[in-house]
C-alpha cells in the first residue's frame, strides 16, 4: 500500500529523538570544517525544475574536493569529466543542491544542503588546483543545513571490509557499455576506460 501522508508514515517509522532532531545547524563550525578538509569524496544531489534527480560523485586529494568560503558557504571545484553536466544544469533550473561528504574508513558523513550556484572563477580556484591545474568551475553552496549523519548504512553494507567486496562478479566497464550500446567497438571502449588512459586526463 502507498504511504501517502506524513501521519501514516510517522505511524510506521516514529519520531526522531532530541539528538537527532537537534544536530542539524545552520551553519559550519569547526568539526565539520575539520571533517570537510580531510574529506576525498562527495556526493552532490541536484533536481531540475521538474524534480528529475541527479547525484554526482566527484572525488579529489584531501583538502581539494571542497574550499570553506566562510562559515556560511563552500565551494565544490569542477574537473574535466565527460561533459555532460547533469547536476550543472540542474542547478541553472534549481539553484538547491544537497551534499554527503565521506572519509575512506568513516561510517559516518557529513551533510549539508543549501542553494546553489555555478561560478567560473574565484580567489580560491589557485588554493583548489591539483597538479598546477586549476578547476574549470565550481559550484558554490549557500549552507543551510549542516550535520552530521550516522553509521548504521555503513555497517549495514560492511562497506569499508575489503574481505567484504566483490569488484570482479560483473563485468568490466567496457563490457558493461558494450552490452548497453552493442554497436560500440568493445577494444575502444577497453582502451577508453582504462585506469591508464583515466589517469592521463584527470586534470
């Protein structure tokens, strides 16, 4: 049966406790700007103007995946990728974005949500470059809600147990496009989706 109403729901799954519902801030303070500088890997969720979702994970060295602006603002730097700029286009329609900051080894992320918006240049693109490149953009995000997230989806998917992972049970991503797009020369695709040849264009 759809849940189609906040009570039906709440009757199902409960209340959040005082801790939970009170540990989201407005603004950073200065754990979540220590946890956002040791953090590699984030998750940015956009929606167009029609609700279309799109998440887009964008991983970089520590203390270059995001630039704290001020308490109030951070900014997520733009690599070359493959162009086609979902997320980005969804914040030109909707300008909200929401993130989810992981540490390799952490159960718990960090999350912070707020409007959002493109910019081509700023005073910390220098501070963003990796290997004497800087970004090509970045996405600025006006905090509105910040906090911490817990363990329990970690746990539950042992997602940092390497005796836990299965990389080879399917097949290689060029094997995968191949099956999508059956017309596409599958030694290309290998040659395209090498590390080797990743590893040439990451910046």
């Amino acid at each position: 049966m759809h849940i189609t109403d906040e009570a039906r729901l709440r009757e199902i799954v409960g209340h959040p406790v005082d801790l939970v519902r009170n540990k989201v801030k407005p603004t950073l303070s200065e754990i979540h700007r220590e946890w956002l500088a040791e953090s590699p890997m984030v998750f940015l969720a956009t929606s167009d103007e029609h609700g279309r979702i799109d998440v887009s994970p964008k991983g970089d060295p520590r203390g270059k995946v995001v630039h704290v602006v001020d308490d109030s603002r951070i900014a997520i730097p733009e690599r070359p990728g493959n162009k086609r700029v979902d997320g980005y286009l969804n914040i030109l329609r909707n300008p909200h974005a929401g993130t989810v900051f992981l540490i390799p080894g952490r159960g718990d992320t960090l999350r912070v949500n707020g409007r959002a918006r493109i910019v081509d240049d700023g005073d910390y693109f220098d501070d963003l470059a990796v290997k004497g490149v800087r970004p090509i953009l970045a996405v600025e995000i006006d905090v509105e809600e910040v906090f911490f997230h817990c363990a329990k989806a970690f746990l539950r998917s042992d997602l940092w147990k390497p005796e836990s992972w299965t990389p080879d049970v399917l097949p290689s991503p060029a094997a995968i496009t191949k099956q999508v797009m059956p017309e596409v020369d599958e030694a290309a695709l290998e040659k395209r989706y090498s590390e080797e040849n990743f590893r040439k264009i990451l910046y």
